[in-house]
C-alpha cells in the first residue's frame, strides 16, 4: 500500500489517479477531506477529473488508513498545513489545484493563505466559515459510538431523501474512525475560525455550497455565501439549492463538474 513517510509520527496513506494522457505535462489536485472521513469520500470525482488532471487524495493525520492519533494529541490547523505542504513536496513538488470538503476547507484555506506558491487555485465544498461541530456531537460518540452517530447525523449529511445503501456506505467509512481521534480532532475544530483566512487567500476561488440554514447564518452573523463574497471577492460562489450541508458527497456529479468547468476556465 503507498504510505509516504513524512516524519517519525505521520505516514500518511495516499493514492493517485492519473488517467491523462502520458505525453502531456499535467496538473494536479489535492484532495482534502473533512471529519471521520478517508479519501474514499471523492471516490466518485474520480471519472470526472481525472481524464485531465493527476488526483492526489490521501488520509489526514488520524483518519482512515493513516495511524489513528492519542485523544491527548494537539491537532492545530497549522499542523495540518505543514502535513500538506510536505506530501505536496514530496510528491508533486510544484504548485497543485485544491479540493476540500467540509472541515478540511479549514486547512485547506489556512494553506491557500500563508502558502500561495503552492496553490494554482482553490476550490471549497460547504467549507465552514465559523467552529464546526455540535456539542452534542462528543457526549453521543461517547454513549453510542461513532457508527450511531454517523448514522443519526447523516441525514443532514447526505440530505433526506439519501438512499438507505448510500447511507450505509458513508457510515461504514465514518464508522471506522477511533475515537481517539474523533474526541482529538473535535477539541481543535471547536476553536477554529475559519472565515478569518478568507481576505488572505488571493488564488482564483470555487465556493460550492448549499442553501444556508438558520443557525449557520446566525452563527457567522450574516448570510454565508455573502461573508464569502466579501472575505474573498475573487472567488466564484455556487449556491445549490439542496438540503444537505456536504455537497461534495451528496451531490458528486454535479461538484465536480463544476470543479472541472471552472478549472477548464482558467487554463
């Protein structure tokens, strides 16, 4: 299986998905995925983008195949922005196009911010724009483990007219996070503020998101894609009318060929 070494606590598991043609230089995305989630989560991006573009996607420290992490352990947004910049390097070793979904749009923008030399462009699927989570989330997982609580949130997820097989699919992957991690990963994302990155992103930006609910709204204090247009002025937002707050999954097809129309804009 490809692990990449990248330092004595991190071997990130990763893959990539290149069917352009071998005689022509190509770009290439970064994949990003969000909480209890593995890189199996874009699985069907796949036949999308990867006709033109190389696919790297991979597990965040702690989730999926990559080493769970201690509940003690200091997860930080700048941690996982170091963790990006040295698998980009390794890997790919220039500038790629970025993917997020969900809570990894938090690293994602912290890296678009504070490193522009390695960022062609960014695109953000339903990124949060204040602290993530529900408080709720932690005292569930802890009573009922993480597949209930995978199975009880996933209607929100996915939407509710998801099929009874999707919805078991994503929680057999969430399912499989530890909780280690989990509880590890939910004390950094509760103090994050996302939406302070935005006016230091200067790439070309795709914001794909989904119609704002009331307590998003109140939370970042005004209506979301408006605190994207005025954090980041440059970036293009995509609001689609669907009642679900993870597009990138529910709605794939329709994701990527939106990614794949606004990359094909600027090359």
């Amino acid at each position: 299986m490809p692990y990449l070494d990248l330092s004595e606590d991190y071997q990130p598991y990763y893959e990539i998905f290149d069917y352009t043609d071998p005689w022509e230089k190509s770009e290439t995305i970064l994949f990003i995925h969000g909480f209890t989630e593995d890189l199996t989560a874009w699985r069907a991006w796949i036949p999308h983008l990867s006709r033109k573009y190389r696919l790297l996607m991979f597990d965040i420290r702690g989730f999926g195949k990559t080493r769970p992490v201690d509940e003690t352990f200091k997860y930080s947004t700048d941690l996982f922005v170091d963790d990006i910049v040295r698998l980009v390097n390794r890997l790919i070793d220039e500038p790629v196009h970025v993917v997020s979904g969900k809570s990894g749009g938090i690293s994602a923008m912290r890296f678009a911010a504070t490193r522009p030399d390695l960022v062609k462009s960014l695109i953000l699927t339903c990124p949060p724009l204040v602290a993530p989570g529900s408080s709720d989330w932690l005292p569930y997982m802890l009573e009922h483990g993480i597949r209930s609580w995978a199975r009880k949130t996933m209607p929100a997820r996915l939407g509710y007219d998801a099929s009874p097989k999707c919805i078991d699919w994503w929680v057999d992957m969430m399912g499989a996070t530890s909780l280690s991690t989990a509880k590890a990963y939910l004390n950094w994302v509760v103090t994050t503020e996302p939406r302070l990155d935005l006016d230091k992103i200067k790439s070309p930006a795709l914001v794909i998101m989904t119609e704002p609910s009331e307590q998003t709204n109140a939370a970042a204090g005004q209506l979301l894609p408006d605190v994207v247009r005025a954090g980041m002025p440059q970036a293009e937002v995509l609001v689609l009318p669907i009642d679900c707050y993870h597009a990138g999954g529910a709605h794939p097809d329709t994701c990527a060929q939106a990614a794949l129309k606004f990359l094909e804009k600027l090359s």
